[in-house]
C-alpha cells in the first residue's frame, strides 16, 4: 500500500491520547468547569493500558523478558485484560489471579483473551495464602520463566501516568486545569497523573477517591494503618486493605470517600444524561465530586479534571443490572429502578 495511508501496526499503537470531555448536565449548576478525561476510549477500555505496556516494554527492555516467557499478575480485571492484549501482540503467556469481587463479566473477558485466570476470595488479608497477592507468587516461585508484574509495588505503574496521563491533562487544558479528581486503588494513576501536573503547577489540588471499607483515607491523614478501617464493600479497582507503595501519599492533597450504593447510581446517571458508558469507579470518582460541590468546595473560576478510568462493558451483571442492584439494596423510592422497560413483541 502506499506509504501515506493511516494505518495502525497493531492495536498497541491506540493506546493513550484519550479525550478530555466536558460535562455538561451532571455538573450543570455547580461552580467550577468540569471535564472528565475517558480512558474507557482505550483499546483494553481502561487507563491500565498505559500502565500493561509501559511495564512490559520496560521488562523487556531491561531483559527481563524474553519470548516465551510467562507474565504473571494480580488484577481487579482492568489491569490483567489489558496485560493479556499486550500479551497476544509481543507472544507471552499470560496468568492472572484475581479478586473474587471482579464481575463474572471481567473473567470471562480475561479468557477470551487467553489468559489462565485464578479466582481467589476477595475477603481475605493480604497475607492469607488464598489471597489473590499470595496466589501470584507462589505461581511465580514454581513457574520457571515467569516475570510476576506485581502492580501493587511497582514505581513503574507511577511512572506509565506521570509519562502519559499528567502531559495528555497538562496540554488539553492549556495548563489551566485548577483541580484533579482520581480513584485510588494501587494509586499508580492518581501519583503519577499528580506528580507531572504539580511539577507544572504545584497550585494544583489533587483530590484522591476512597471506599468505605479500605484504609487509604485514614492513612494518608495519620500515616497508620489501622486494620479496624477494613471491611467488605461491591467497588472494585477503588481503594485497598493495605498500603501500596504504588501511591505517592505526599502529591495528594485530601481524600473523599464514597459509598457502595451512590457510586453506582451515579455512574447510571453519567450514561443517561451524558452518554458516557462507564464504569463503577467513574460513578465513584463523580459521587466525589458531588459530595464537595455540597460542601462548596469549588470556586467559579476552577478547571476540574475527573478521571473516568474504565468502560461500563465491564460491568453489565452489576451495576447495569437491576437485578444485581436490587440484590444490594440499591434501590429504593429515591432511586426507582430503570425506567426504561423492554418491550417484547410477539
């Protein structure tokens, strides 16, 4: 073909550069411009993207990696779909332990995409041999040329944001961004997102999520972990029984934390009044907005960013069932459920 036809090599090349979109009916009325940067438009649906490719390509760089070999990790699900694309296009084997709390929905996805998958029960300490952390190495330890990815205590999950997400905000905003709004799970992309923007601007405010139920509020406000904090919550991807060392602490100014139950209906309310399909933690990460927006914490003037960091295709059998949500507890007469019924025609 000719040499000036747009053509991607492979699927990798799509990674990044994904859309900052302005909101518009959820936050309409709030002081402030609001902008949601969407990392569903990647081709793995997930800003775990960037971070799959920027570790293995570091692997191999510093031959760690070699054709062949086997790459192990511990996911929520965002986090291993994405390793296993990566997996199929440099021709590694791909083995993923993950939480039991991930949707039926996120496993079958990770077998698709040919990936061994361990389920292991979400409500265990990290130390239990059952836990999904304790599963990977000790599949690492008996499985000779495997490289155990290890997100969870990995300075290069900071760096894949610091080199990718912190420029792509920097620059969409014209360097006017005021505020940054991200989930926090191992916290590689709220540290490395925050640490290039307040390189820029160190005026910038960067607002971490947390779950009810995990103890990264707590710490970052007292630097003690304090297991009492922990307890089972639905959100997966969004806050931890443990600290990883993948977040930078110091580059967040504060912590909002979130319920279960208002996550979900606000991601439900983002697809209906914005279009945007995405996941529990976007819902999450906008039920923090609304929270401060209450507490009238913005001014007019400000330029929020909001980190949507995964598509709602993730989550069909729990947040975007209403069966699901029922068997929560999630509805009730504030929040009807979906209104809009099918219609069989015989």
């Amino acid at each position: 073909m000719k040499e000036n036809i747009q053509v991607f090599d492979n699927v990798l090349q799509l990674i990044g550069k994904t859309p900052l979109i302005k909101l518009n009916s959820m936050t309409s009325g709030f002081n402030g411009e609001f902008y949601a940067k969407v990392e569903g438009f990647n081709p793995g649906h997930s800003s775990k993207d960037r971070i799959a490719l920027h570790i293995i390509e570091e692997a191999e760089r510093q031959g760690i990696l070699k054709p062949g070999d086997t790459i192990i990790e511990t996911t929520s699900g965002n986090t291993g779909f994405s390793i296993a694309m990566v997996s199929i296009i440099k021709g590694y084997e791909c083995i993923l332990a993950v939480s039991s709390k991930s949707s039926a929905d996120k496993i079958d996805m990770l077998k698709s995409m040919g990936a061994k998958v361990y389920v292991c029960p979400a409500h265990v300490s990290a130390d239990d041999p059952r836990s999904y952390y304790q599963v990977a190495k000790r599949l690492h330890e008996e499985l000779k040329g495997s490289i155990y990815i290890n997100q969870y205590f990995n300075q290069l999950n900071i760096d894949a944001h610091y080199n990718s997400t912190g420029p792509e905000i920097w620059n969409q905003t014209d360097g006017k961004i005021t505020h940054l709004v991200a989930c926090s799970g191992t916290g590689g992309t709220i540290s490395g997102t925050a640490k290039y923007l307040k390189e820029q601007n160190p005026n910038i405010k960067v607002i971490g999520v947390d779950a009810y139920g995990s103890v990264l509020k707590k710490y970052h406000e007292t630097r003690e972990f304090d297991k009492d904090e922990i307890y089972p919550y639905r959100i997966e991807g969004l806050g931890k029984n443990l600290i990883p060392t993948a977040t930078d602490f110091d580059a967040i100014d504060q912590f909002v934390k979130v319920s279960d139950e208002e996550s979900a209906h606000t991601a439900r309310q983002i697809a209906l009044t914005e279009g945007l399909f995405v996941g529990y933690t976007s819902g999450a990460a906008l039920q923090a907005i609304k929270q401060l927006n209450e507490d009238d914490y913005f001014k007019p003037t400000d330029n929020v960013v909001v980190i949507f960091p995964d598509h709602g295709s993730r989550y069909m059998s729990k947040i975007y069932s209403d069966k699901w949500m029922n068997d929560q507890g999630f509805f009730d007469s504030q929040n009807e459920e979906a209104s809009q019924s099918i219609q069989y025609v015989k």
